[in-house]
C-alpha cells in the first residue's frame, strides 16, 4: 500500500533516552556487509535470499537505492528544507520495481556502488551536530536520530536476508541489535497513527541478550523512553533478536498480543501487506 507519512510535526516520534551516534552501528553494518558481499562467488550472489524473489545481488541492490535516499533526506534536513518523497511511494511496489531496472549490474558493480554510497553516507552524517533535526523517512518528518535508526534497522535485517540462507554467521552487536529493536517496536504504532487511527495505548519491550528496557507510549504522537510504564500496557518480553525477527515478519513467529492491542504491533504489516 502506499506510505501516509506524517509531516512539519515535531511531536509525531520523539526518542526521549540514551542511544548514542547512530552514525556509527548504522555505517559499522553497512561495511561489515561489503566486506561479506565481497567474498561471495557469482553462486553466491544469485543465492534467493529471505526476502521473496530476490538474490543476494537484489538484495544489494535495494541497500545501494536506500543509501542514495538516507543521505539525499539527511542532507536535505541539514539545509532545512527536510524532503517529502515518500507521500507517493509504495514499499512494496517501488523498491520492487527499482530493482527490476538494475538487473543488468552485475555483482562487482553493485557492491561497488554499495560501498561509494556507503561512504557518501558517512560523509553526510558526519556533518551532524543535531540529532533532533526533522528529516524524512517512511513514517513522515522525524528527528534525524530515527532516520539513521530507520536505515540501520533496514540494513541489519537485509544482511541477515543474505547471510542466513548461505549459511554464515550472522553479527550481532549489542548496539546495531539495541538500536534497530527500539526503532522497529515504535514503528508499528508511528505508522498506524500516520494512517489515521486514533487509539492511545502503550507497548513495554523487556528484551535480553542484549538488555533492552524500551516503553513506547501513544497519544498525540510516539514517545519512546525507558521509563515507567503506564497502566494497560502491553508487555512483550524475549531475546533482543528473536524479537526484532519477528517484529520484521521473518520467519514463522509472531509477537502475541490480545486482539484490542494488535494495532500496536500490526502498523508494519499493514504498509507491506503482511498477513498477520
């Protein structure tokens, strides 16, 4: 379906705790995959990977496109005038459709461009001083700091897409693992408000391996901090990895819930189509 994204509100999602530079897990993981990338044999590359009707190579393909648009929305934000592309963009029709035109390239030209995108990126988010400045992302105008959480989260799933099915041990580092759980629990409700729905209610994630204490609570907009939290919420307790697995529809699991608190968890599949 296509995206409703909220824009000019500050208030929409707000990450009121401690994470860090998410520059650094983001540009670590999208190196760390070029690196594999580049000791994979054209078997390899044509290998399907998790994501239905794409290789290895396709794959990649969508993570050199993503990398274009991270840095074209941050640098557009540090000038102060945050990008609106995604009002007509459908996240399951256009990367679909974008990597369809480039399969063409062969393997060493898309890691090539995988890796100068890379380091385009870096170069961009290098010149952030403010974290808390609006860009764009798929649920809207958000800070900066869930802009590179939202690509980390999307890179950290599509290396392990790759991986997993050629029988590699996928890397886990505790702050990738941190930053991309925390984004994807606020994602569900930050696109179910964007498209229109009024509920409030509250998600408590208590993940381990690494600990993860997030709450995220809806209202007006998503708050997410590691506080206290509010009566009737829902509580989703597991490992950090075996959650955001399930959390990005892979694999047979599936996050419980009681019916009335679905919404908090489904607003991901309903943007991709999932059947949940």
């Amino acid at each position: 379906m296509q995206l409703t994204p909220h824009y000019d509100d500050a208030g929409f999602l707000r990450l009121d705790l401690p994470l860090g530079d998410p520059a650094v897990p983001l540009l670590r993981q999208r190196r760390r995959l070029a690196a594999t990338l580049a000791g994979l044999d054209d078997e390899q590359w044509a290998t399907p990977s998790r994501c239905e009707g794409w290789s290895a190579r396709d794959v990649a393909a969508h993570l050199v496109s993503t990398n274009q648009f991270w840095a074209f929305s941050i640098g557009a934000a540090l000038a102060g005038e945050p990008t609106r592309f995604l009002a007509t963009f459908d996240p399951v029709a256009s990367p679909a459709e974008m990597v369809d035109a480039g399969r063409a390239q062969s393997p060493s030209e898309v890691l090539g461009e995988l890796v100068s995108t890379t380091e385009e990126l870096a170069m961009v988010t290098s010149r952030v001083d403010d974290w808390s400045v609006l860009g764009e992302a798929p649920p809207g105008h958000v800070p900066l700091r869930a802009v590179a959480l939202h690509a980390l989260w999307d890179g950290w799933i599509h290396e392990r897409d790759i991986v997993l099915p050629l029988g590699l041990d996928p890397v886990e580092e505790p702050d990738e693992v941190t930053g991309s759980l925390t984004y994807s629990a606020a994602l569900s409700p930050a696109f179910a408000l964007a498209q229109g729905r009024s509920e409030r209610g509250a998600l408590v994630i208590d993940a381990t391996d690494p600990q993860v204490h997030i709450v995220i609570e809806v209202g007006d907009g998503v708050v997410v901090h590691g506080g206290d939290a509010p009566a009737g919420a829902l509580h989703v307790t597991s490992s950090a990895v075996e959650l955001l697995e399930a959390l990005s529809f892979r694999g047979p699991g599936r996050v419980e819930a009681p019916e009335h608190q679905r919404w908090l968890l489904d607003g991901l599949a309903a943007v991709f189509d999932h059947d949940v």
